[in-house]
C-alpha cells in the first residue's frame, strides 16, 4: 500500500492527530521562556577575592596568583584572565564549550576551599558565578523623592518592595543598590578621650563585649529544661551609654564620658541616582530558565499594588526594561505570519484562482508554526531574537510544499479524475521529488549545529528551529494538505471527454491538456509562463551567453564580497544605552559628582532621552569597580526622531568638550552583556604581554595614540588603570618596640578614625542595626588629627601614632592584568561609522608604521575580533560541509 492510499484511508486519524498537535503547540506557546537572547551557559567562572586595602602588588602575589595556579589544573581549562587592583582581585576562568559548567563550578568551588586556608588573613572570596544571561538585570526601578532622605528611599526598597518581588515566581535575586543604610554612631570626641585616658580600641572593645547575648547552656529545675541566657545587649541605642569603657583612678569611664550615642548611616563610598536626583535602584534579576516578558510584567503588576505602602511622594519609575525588545521581536514575528498569510492568499489566488486551494495551502503555516512550538518546548528553547527570527524566515518556506501537493492534485482533479483517485495520483507523484527538495534546505543547517562559542548557541537555534519548520511542513504537505484537499478542493473538469478513442494520438491529447490548463491559469500566471518560456529557449540556444552570465555574476559576487565590511553581531537599535566614565585616578566623590551633574545635565536635555540612573563606583554586572568609575543607563523615548547612535554621537561630542578629564565609553546593553560574558566586551583590543611593567605602560600609550589616528575609532582606553594616591603610615619597629605595641594595635585605631570600626548591632523592629565606632568628621578629613590620635600600648602607656609611625605618600598604583600567568595591557577602543574587520586591518598597518616594540613584548588582537575571526573560520567550515551534504544529498535523489 502507498503512502498516498495510506494517508487517504487513515484522513480522520490524520485530522485527530494534527489536531492534537496543534493543542499541543497552543500549549507549549504559553510554557515557553521569553528572552532576548538564546538560553547560555557561558564557559566562564568568574572569581572575586577581597583583600582589604592592600597593595595591588601584595594582592597579586598573596592572593590572584595563588587562586591562578589552583585553578590552572581545572580540567577543560582554556584561559585564566585577571585583574588585580587595591584590596581587590578578579579572576576569570574561561573553560571548552564542551564541558558542564555546573559541574565545573563544583570543582572550582571544592579548591578554593582547600585554598582558603593559605591566603591572608585579610582576604576573603567574596563571590564565585558562572555567568549567564540571567547574572544581569532584566528590569531596574529607580525610587526618588524630594522629601524624603536616602536611608528612607533604601528602607523603603529594602524592606518593603524588595520581599515583595522576591517571592514572584522567576524572580532570582532582587537587588538594590543606592541609598544609605542606617546604623548607630558612637562619635568619640578625641580630647574627651584624651581626658579620661582611654583608647580608641577600648571603647570598641567594651561595646563588643557588653552588646552581647549568649546562651551558656540548659538549666533542668523543676522537672522543667529551660535555656539560660546572658544579655547585656542593648535594645535601644541611649542604652550603650552606660557601658563601661575602663575604670580610670577607682572610677568607671563610660560611653557617654567619651563619645555622644547617635543615628548615622554606613560610610560609603559610592553615589547613586536617576534623572538628577538621590536614588535607591531595585533591579530584578530572573531565574536562567524564566519568561522574561512574564516576571517584567509581574514586576511591574506587583509595584502598582504597593502603592498603598509607599508614601506618595516617593516617585518609582523604570530606567531599564529589556522586555521591550523581546515583545518588539514577538510582534515582528506576529506581524510577519501575519502579512505571510496575506501574501499567500493574494499571490495564491492569483495564479491558482481557486479559493478551495487556496485555503488547504495557507491553512499549513499556522500549524506548523504551532507545530514549531511544541518541538521548541520539548527541546528546551525559548522565545528570544533566534528563534523568533527562525520562524520569520520559515513562514515563506513552509508553504512551498502545500502549494506543490494541491497544485498537483488540482491539476489531476481538472483531467477528470475524482477527488480520492486525485489525491492518490497526485501525491504519488511527487512524493519523492518533494521529499528530496525539503531534505535540502534541512540538511544546510546541520553544520551550524557543531559551531561553538556564542555563535554555535545562536545558529543552533536558528537551525533548529527552521529545520523542525521545514520538516513538519513536509509531513503536513504528504499527509495532511491531501487530506484537506480531499474535502475542499474543487475543479472544473475539463470540456473534452474523459475516455478518448484507442487511435487518438497521445501528444494531441497533452497539447489539448496544456492549452486548457493555460486557460484555467489566469492573466498572470499565463504572463510568467510566457515570459519563462522565452527565456528559457533563448538560454538553451545561446549557451555560451549563460555561462558568461554566471561568471560575470561570480566576480561581481566576489568584488561585493571583498568590498563589504564585517561585524560579529548586527546592528540594531535597541532604545538604550550605557554610558561608561572613569573620573581622574583619586578624585574624591564629591569632584566626580561635580563632573557627572555636567553630564546629567546634558542627558537631560537630549529631547529623545526619557529617564536614567546612575551609578558611581558601581556598575551592572558583577565586575570590581573602582570608586572613580561607574555608569549611567539610558532609556530613549518611545518612537524617537533620532536614531540611538546619533544620540550618542551627540553626546560624545558634548561631554568631551565640556569635561575632558572625564574618560567615557557608550556602549549598547545588548552587545555590552555579551561582551562581558565571553570576557570581550571592547571591539578593538590590542594585548601587549611583557614582564616589565613600566615598558607595557609606555607602549600602551603609543598603541592608544596610534589606533586614534584611525577615522572612527572612539572612546579609546590605554589599559593602564591607575587607582587613586595612598597614603601609608610607615611603622618603625624600633619605636613601635619601645611603646610595646604592633602594627595591628596601630591599624585598629587608624581605621575606627577612617571608617569607623563596626562593634555590634542592636536589633529593632526585626532589623539588625550596626554599632559603627567613629570619630568626627573633622578627623576624618584630617590627616594630621589622624596622626594625633591616641594608641594604648599593651602596658597601658598612652601615645600619639606619629610616634611610633612615618606617613608617605605614594602615587596612584597601577592595577595589574593578567592572562594565561602573563602579565599583560589591553588597549582598547570602540567603532563609530566603521565595520570591524576594516578598522582592524587599518590598525595593523597603522601599529607596524607607528609602533617598534621592545625585546620580550609581544603583541595580540583580542575582544570581540577575535571571537568574530574564531566564528567566521567555523562557520568556513560549515559553509563546506553544507555544499558536500547537499552534493550528497542531489546524488541520492538524481542518482547521476
């Protein structure tokens, strides 16, 4: 039996069976994730040590160069990247694409427990992620009032908002940046101090000794087992004033002899705002496998709620939404399925001229697309720019096949044979030609399978996703299109009758056929005909012209090939952008402040910009920042005039002319996380490797001031990261000796005098409150008041800390990067109005005319050209096993 009689016996089992399907799809519609970009789990750990305020040199060799080698064995280990800054450490680990990152992560995790052990007693692994999509926010919240201040705005976010959205289902972490949070001061007045002959270090002392309560263990009395507590803790904050510090001459000094009890908030050291005001940020990130439309909206549903917990004059607005270009590309997508049926139909009718077959040939694409839909749910995919873009491509693909099968059908149907024997011959007929011309297409996007890197995950879905397409819309088009056309397809049989005299001569009888089916065809599909036909005889009779046609259009094909720039990703306006900035090395907050309200001021005045916020020694993302850097998130308007990379060469133009101390990058989000994730975030990176560390920052300002001269390149970086001055209290051991005390005795006391020294908390309305110790804030400010504190010896013997200690003053250090063990600069730059490969190919030519560089310094090209280069060598190679899988495919099917 056929398959053709096989699908005409089976039709009701064929309807139940797509119909089902098509609940199916339905269903899987609404499971799916919605994202930007394809689900990825990104071969990268990333690892971020503290080590208090040492000195990056000191950082390096006690704590980023210990955590390279334990890591350097990590099997499937491709690369370890790091950056080593004061008190800071940030490695990077980037691994094959082949290996399971989570259980990678396991075994980075299970050494650097063993590891912990070795380092300082000053450092401290403050995280370990593996990066994915979902490591940065997909909405941020901005909270502002003119009324209220930050620690109120931070309560608000923190206590009010925060556990709110927590508990949403694909919510994973909701956090707030900005604000300040409360404590308890203990300001220590530092004659009072002196007065009563006590030391910094016993006021923190005594706090952190009284404030306690402890459970020393179970009382059993009375045939009852009851806890036994120890409290001296203190419920209020007026209560720490009758601690006692010491007893000075038979007499208790206490708390409030020495210091006043008072509300402050932490020291910190970092600014936050949105649209020119003091701001607490809320940014929600969604758990890897969530819809990114469903917790933005859920998000935005669950703030509205809160309306009534939230004093009316705090103002909640959104500065960052990455749903819209999600629901941007859904409603492209809709509105390409959309305008594909309309298409069909018109072009469908108009050469078919059968409403009938029409309808049988259209009905296809949306089963099929609900068809894609099931098969993406069950393969784990998501609804992001690939694979929405995948289908877009398909809609006008997936009903060549239909068209085929009822066209073949229609025609025996017109010959005089009934629907069923049609529907048999038709489909018998091109059974195999159809199959063969489905498998084609199909068996292009198989190499794109076996890509890696972000370009693999990409192509994987596309092809993926176009595969399922074209192959469900050739098993709709051999069993479910004759099944419809079975019942709706109707055609006029044609005028001469259908038996014909034994003599008849055969090649009349075609010439009859063909010139009724011209007939039937209409005016337009007769003109094509027509045309085509004249065509084609004039290529079989003038050969030798066509194969001259095809070599012109090869070399054409080539001269446009070479002529045509290259980018790793296209562009595309997403609406938004960052905006990067590194103030001078030391500026204080207050100057970096005072530049960024000049920018501000210019964000606020480009009419296609609708909110922003700002971040200062923060930034999206997970990364170290220095104090002197952060970044501003800007959203455009809805349907702006001018298109984003105006804007922002606009403001380039601006910012630079009015603070040129300001270093600035714009960058889109999009391109920005991928950047970030794959650890190439600048497009144009020149690494410089060489142990002599003063000879690399020469040659990084050479590289940066030659790649300048290329038109553009902007926003250039030398790499050479200076934190800002340091000021160190040089300890002589010999006094030191002489007054009885240490190095640690000394540094206790500078630091309460600094940033006050945390010693104990107070629990309120279930809030833990910190205790922070510290001196005024003149003192603070003051370098000399600092050396005029007072240290107790551990004899009891009072002294001033320039006694025992020398202050110097040192230069900004420089941070230190690393890649593969070697110590190495990048120096990097943006493109504006330039492809990649062209700017690439500039600055080696410009670099080997401008640039000499010394024995032992080598030089490479990294960021995101490398990946591109890595991508277009592998999709080289797919482009080949394409040709010969089609090649192979055209044998088997032509058998020649």
């Amino acid at each position: 039996m056929s398959l053709a009689q096989i699908v005409s016996n089976q039709s009701r089992a064929i309807l139940v069976i797509v119909g089902l399907l098509c609940a199916a799809g339905l269903y899987a519609a609404w499971q799916l994730p919605v994202a930007i970009l394809p689900q990825t789990d990104f071969p990268r750990i990333v690892i971020i040590a503290d080590n208090g305020e040492a000195p990056a040199s000191q950082t390096l060799v006690s704590v980023t160069r210990p955590i390279e080698e334990a890591m350097n064995g990590v099997p499937g280990i491709a690369r370890i990247k790091s950056k080593t800054a004061r008190g800071s450490s940030e490695v990077s680990l980037y691994f094959d694409w082949s290996v399971n990152i989570v259980q990678v992560l396991q075994l980075v995790q299970a050494r650097l427990s063993q590891l912990s052990s070795t380092l300082p007693p000053t450092a401290q692994i403050r995280n370990v992620e593996r990066l994915t999509f979902a490591v940065f926010p997909v909405t941020g919240y901005s909270l502002t009032s003119d009324k209220r201040d930050q620690a109120s705005l931070r309560d608000i976010a923190t206590y009010v908002i925060r556990p709110q959205l927590a508990r949403l289902p694909g919510v994973a972490i909701v956090g707030v940046a900005g604000g300040k949070s409360r404590e308890f001061h203990v300001v220590i007045d530092p004659e009072r101090l002196a007065a009563h002959n006590v030391s910094v270090q016993q006021v923190t002392d005594a706090i952190k000794a009284s404030n306690i309560i402890v459970s020393p263990g179970l009382i059993e009395e009375n045939h009852q087992l009851e806890l036994a507590l120890v409290s001296g803790q203190a419920k209020k904050p007026d209560e720490l004033n009758n601690i006692v510090v010491a007893t000075v001459n038979n007499a208790p000094v206490t708390i409030a002899d020495v210091a006043t009890v008072s509300n402050g908030v932490e020291p910190q050291y970092t600014m936050v705002s949105a649209d020119g005001h003091p701001a607490a940020l809320v940014n929600i990130n969604r758990q890897p496998d969530a819809n990114t439309v469903a917790v933005v909206d859920e998000v935005r549903q669950t703030l509205a709620s809160l309306h009534g917990q939230i004093p009316g004059d705090v103002r909640i607005a959104a500065y960052y939404d990455q749903s819209l270009l999600v629901r941007d590309s859904i409603n492209s997508v809709r509105d390409s399925i959309l305008i594909g049926l309309l298409l069909s139909v018109v072009i469908l009718y108009a050469f078919l001229r059968n409403w009938g077959t029409t309808f049988v040939a259209i009905l296809v694409i949306p089963v099929t697309v609900l068809v894609t839909f099931l098969a993406m749910w069950l393969t784990h995919l998501s609804f992001d720019l690939m694979t929405l873009g995948g289908m877009a491509a398909a809609i006008g693909l997936v009903i060549d096949d239909a068209i085929v099968v009822v066209e073949n059908i229609y025609t025996h149907m017109s010959r005089g044979q009934s629907r069923r024997e049609a529907v048999q011959s038709g489909v018998s007929e091109i059974t195999v030609p159809i199959i063969g011309s489905t498998v084609t297409p199909v068996v292009v996007f198989l190499p794109l399978t076996i890509l890696t890197g972000v370009t693999g995950v990409f192509f994987r879905s596309l092809a993926l996703t176009m595969s399922v397409a074209l192959l469900t819309s050739l098993v709709l088009a051999l069993g479910f299109t004759p099944v419809l056309a079975e019942r709706f397809v109707r055609a006029k049989r044609r005028g001469r009758e259908s038996t014909q005299h034994p003599e008849a001569d055969p090649v009349r009888e075609l010439t009859l056929d063909e010139l009724e089916e011209e007939a039937e065809s209409g005016h337009i599909l007769r003109a094509v005909v027509k045309r085509y036909e004249w065509v084609l005889s004039h290529a079989l009779d003038h050969r030798w012209i066509v194969i001259v046609i095809i070599v012109v259009v090869l070399l054409g094909s080539y001269a446009l090939y070479s002529a045509l720039g290259s980018e790793f990703l296209p562009e595309f306006d997403e609406s938004a952008f960052v905006l990067d900035y590194w103030a001078p090395p030391g500026a204080s907050l207050a100057e970096t402040d005072r530049m960024l309200h000049d920018v501000e001021e210019k964000l606020m005045k480009t009419p296609e910009i609708e909110s922003y916020s700002r971040r200062t020694g923060l930034e999206l993302g997970l990364f170290v920042t220095e104090p002197n850097r952060g970044d501003f998130a800007v959203k455009l308007k809805p349907g702006h005039k001018r298109d984003t990379d105006e804007v922002i060469s606009d403001l380039r133009g601006q910012i630079a002319e009015a603070e040129p101390a300001l270093t600035i990058e714009f960058v889109g989000i999009v391109p920005d996380v991928i950047g970030d994730l794959e650890g190439n975030p600048e497009p144009i990176e020149v690494k410089l490797f060489s142990e002599d560390a003063a000879a690399l920052d020469a040659k990084a300002d050479e590289v940066e001031t030659s790649i300048k001269k290329i038109s553009g390149v902007v926003d250039t970086k030398n790499g050479v990261i200076v934190s800002g001055p340091a000021i160190t209290f040089r300890i002589d051991p010999q006094r030191a000796s002489r007054f009885g005390v240490t190095a640690d005795d000394i540094a206790k006391t500078a630091e309460t005098a600094m940033t006050g020294n945390e010693a104990s908390q107070i629990l309120q309305q279930d809030r833990l409150i910190r205790v922070r110790v510290v001196f005024p804030a003149d003192v603070r400010t003051s370098l000399d008041k600092v050396k005029a504190l007072q240290v107790r010896s551990s004899s009891g013997q009072l002294f001033r800390i320039d006694q025992v200690a020398d202050v110097e003053y040192e230069k900004g250090q420089t941070e230190i990067g690393r890649e593969n063990l070697r110590q190495m600069v990048s120096v990097t730059g943006r493109l504006e109005g330039k492809d990649l490969g062209t700017a690439i190919s500039q600055i080696r030519t410009q670099l080997t005319k401008d640039v000499k560089l010394p024995p032992g310094m080598t030089i490479e090209y990294g960021g995101l050209y490398q990946e591109q280069q890595s991508s277009f060598r592998e999709l080289m190679i797919s482009l080949i096993l394409a040709v010969l899988l089609v090649f192979i495919t055209l044998l088997i099917e032509f058998r020649s």
